[in-house]
C-alpha cells in the first residue's frame, strides 16, 4: 500500500465511524421516530461506506458489492415497517413522539 | 494525487450533509438531505469501484427511499415547533451522548494509530481467480439470494398486516 492509499484507507477507517455516530447521536438526542429512522439510515450509509472501503483496499469490490446489496435490500425493508408502524401511531395517538409508545400493552 | 482530494471533499460533502440532515429542524428537510447523503455516497462507490452497488445506492436509498420518507412525512403531518419543543431531550443526555460519541472517536484513532493498522486481510478463496460480481452473487454467495428473498416476503407480510383494517374500522 503507497503512501496515498494509506492516508485514503486512514480517512475511510476514520470518516465511516464518524458517520455511524451521527446516526447514533441522532438516535439518542430525539424522540421524534421519523428522526430516529433518519439516523438509523445514516448509521447504514457509514456501514456501506465501510463495506466499500474493505472491498476496494483488499482488492476485491465484487464480494463487497455483494454485502452491501443485501445490506440495502434490509434498510428498504426496515423503512417500509418502520413507516407502516409510523402511519398507525400518528393515526392512534396523532403525535411522532416515542412517548406515546410506551403506554403500549401486551 | 487528485483524486485523494476528490475523496476527502466528497467525504466532507456526506459528513456535513448527514450532520444537516439530522439537525434540521423540519423532518422533511432532513429527509431530502439524507437523499443528498445517498447521492454522495453512491459517487464514492463509483469511485471505490463498486458501480453496482452504486447503481443500488442510487436508485434505491437515494430514490424510493427518498420518496417514502416523502410520503410518510405528508401522511403523519407532523407538527413541527410545538412538537419539537416538548420533546426536547434534557442536556445531561445530550452530554452523556456527546461523551460517549468521543470515546467512540478516541478509541477508533487509537486502536489506528497504535495497533498501525494498515491493511485488510483478503479471503484465501477470494484470491484464487478473478472473479466478477455476477459470478460472486450467483456461485459464491447464492445463499444470500435466499436470505433476501425471505426478507422481502418478510416486508410484504408485515406491510400487510400493518395496513390492514380492524373489525370496527370502516
């Protein structure tokens, strides 16, 4: 590895936590849930980014490309139950808070 | 040399991009910045050699992603000043999260600088031949095609359930 590609690797290893931990600061700052998926979808793009990194430095981005589908395929999916349950709570208790969630029973 | 300057200033663009989408103070706004994200992310890929998951990232988390949050938002209706004034989180978790977020950072530095890490083991199978992405998806990790598959039907059922009508709802 040359010297511009250890300083781009260093950068990578060092920008995708960073974008993991803006989505967790999100997550844990907020009580609104469309802001809590917001920083969940962030938390998943530090993910990828990481995915990609680890692809392209070890010279293989065919087997990552592959990981970071599958990864996209479950954040489409968690975003689609998260707005069905987001619709019904806005309907029940006409309010985005996670407040309200915790009266739930059962 | 260029192209390192290219890759610290699209990962300015996605780190400051993401701080804006999570800050805003109208959901929607955030909702469009995190398209913005996508966007950026998907130009990395391109540049990290992976145009598929690019293309994905693109079409996918940049576009319907996009468009459902979009939705969502418009549906709900949020009510954005007053809502966002009582659920204000009080500031001794914003200091605990603020703390733990540069314990994260000091740990992640140290365990680079330190330990000197500079490489990524690559997998002995994986250094055998050339390989492209079509045959890793369909020879090397076609169980993967069953996973996604199964989590798809996994999303259709919930979306299902979660839209439909209860007895005493006309």
């Amino acid at each position: 590895m040359n010297a511009e590609s250890l300083i781009l690797f260093k950068l990578y290893i060092m920008v995708t936590p960073l974008l993991f931990i803006i989505g967790l600061f999100s997550i844990m700052t907020t009580r609104n849930i469309v802001a809590i998926i917001i920083g969940i979808e962030i938390m998943t793009k530090g993910v990828t980014l990481l995915f990609a990194t680890s692809g392209y430095f070890s010279s293989k981005p065919e087997i990552t490309q592959n990981f970071i589908i599958v990864m996209i395929i479950v954040e489409v999916v968690i975003l689609t139950i998260a707005a069905g349950l987001i619709i019904n709570i806005a309907k029940k208790y006409d309010s985005l808070s996670t407040k309200n969630i915790r009266n739930l029973k059962g | 040399m260029e192209n390192l300057y290219i890759h610290i200033f699209l990962l300015f663009l996605v780190v400051i991009t993401s701080v804006f989408a999570v800050s805003h103070f109208r959901i929607i706004r955030g909702a469009i910045l995190l398209g913005g994200v996508s966007f950026f992310v998907s130009i990395i890929l391109f540049m990290l050699k992976a145009p598929m998951a690019a293309m994905f990232e693109l079409s996918v988390c940049a576009g319907l992603i996009t468009v459902i949050f979009i939705s969502v938002i418009s549906i709900t209706n949020p009510p954005y000043i007053d809502q966002r004034k009582q659920n204000r989180i009080s500031m001794w978790k914003k200091i605990v999260a603020l703390l733990s977020i540069i314990l994260v950072c000091g740990v992640c530095i140290y365990i680079i600088d330190e330990k000197n890490i500079a490489f990524i083991p690559v997998m002995k199978n994986a250094s055998a031949a050339a390989m492209t992405t079509k045959d890793s998806i369909w020879n090397m990790r076609h169980v993967d095609l069953i996973g996604q598959a199964l989590i798809l039907l996994t999303g259709i059922f919930a979306v299902v359930v979660l839209f439909k009508k209860g007895k005493d709802e006309k």
